[in-house]
C-alpha cells in the first residue's frame, strides 16, 4: 500500500481547509496508508478517519528518514492555519492542492513578523539579507532582483512606488517630483504614494 504524507490544517483549525482535509482522507484512507502532519496543539483525533496516523509537523522528517513516503500531498490556503506546510513544502517534492489562487498575502504577513526565518528558509546569503533588511532599492536592482520583486516587497512593507523611484535617482521623494511632467501619485502599497 502506498504511503502518504499528509500536509493541512485538521480540525479545531480556524478555517474551513480543516474540514475539507478530513473529508479528502475520509475518501483517500481505504486506498492509502496516511499519516497527516499539522500544527495544532490539541487536535481533535475522533474528526480523522480512523487508520490514518496524527502527527504534529514537528515529526516528519524522523518519520520520512525512517520510511520514506511515496508521495506528500500538501493543503495550502492563504491563512496562517498553513504557515507550517511553507518548510517541508520547499525541501521535499509533492503534490500542492491550492486553495486560494493567491498566497502572497501569506507570505506577506510571515515576512513582517519574522523576516529572519524567511530569510533562513529560503537560505539567503549575508549579501542579500542585509540589502533586503536596508530596503537597499537600488542595490537590489544591481544586485539583480526584477523590479516586480522590489515592487513587491514596498507593497508589504508599506513602501511606495514613488519612494522606491526617487531611491534609484539617490532623490528624495519631493526632489524626484520635481524632474516628473506629472506627480506620481499611485502605488501597490496599499495607500496613494
């Protein structure tokens, strides 16, 4: 029998992929041999389909050591009930099932709360931290990062387009308007620039 790795919030988890997860298993549970792998302090273990191992996160990659699943099926939604699935998502191959068509916002908010892990994740280098750290618009731009990113990254630090333009000039925002025809007066950061 094929093992599956498990990846999603299960229940008392505050959103509805928990119901969803328990549903799916319900049906993938005959067929497989499933341990599912969340982030909940108490979870509620009558809700999983009975044969179908309940283990903290925290567990998989003893377990993947000692038995190696044939496949890791992962429950990804924007919410923070997912943040845990991000870690073993980027270190071992799988099948996604997105729920949301849009997970920025997600990350977005991982990435104000603790940069340092991100930046632990996904193994950037000294050089690149501190440009980040420093919003270093015009560095990163030499440094190679497509503006799109930079755009981004203003978006979820409340930083304007504007700002970021006068930054690539060395302008402040005021001495930038001023070698404009016309104001710049929009943005992705959420607010007029």
């Amino acid at each position: 029998m094929k093992r599956l790795a498990f990846f999603s919030p299960i229940p008392p988890a505050a959103t509805g992929i928990a119901d969803y997860a328990v549903d799916v298993l319900s049906l993938l549970a005959p067929r497989y041999a499933i341990d599912v792998f969340h982030d909940e302090a108490s979870p509620e273990r009558d809700r999983v389909p009975a044969g179908v191992g309940v283990h903290h996160h925290s567990e998989f990659a003893a377990r993947q050591t000692a038995e190696p699943y044939d496949l890791a099926v992962y429950q990804m939604g924007n919410g923070p009930a997912h943040d845990f699935v991000y870690e073993p998502l980027v270190r071992v191959p799988g099948l996604l099932v997105l729920h949301d068509l849009v997970l920025h916002h997600a990350r977005g908010r991982m990435f104000l709360e603790a940069p340092e892990a991100l930046f632990d994740t996904f193994k950037l280098s000294d050089e690149e931290r501190d440009l980040v750290r420093r919003r270093d618009w015009r560095g990163m731009i030499h440094y190679g990062v497509i503006f799109f990113m930079l755009e981004k990254l203003g978006a979820v630090t409340g930083i304007g387009n504007i700002d970021i333009y006068a930054a690539f000039k060395g302008m402040t925002v005021p001495e930038f308007q001023k070698t404009r025809n016309a104001a710049i007066t929009y943005g992705v950061a959420g607010k007029e620039d």
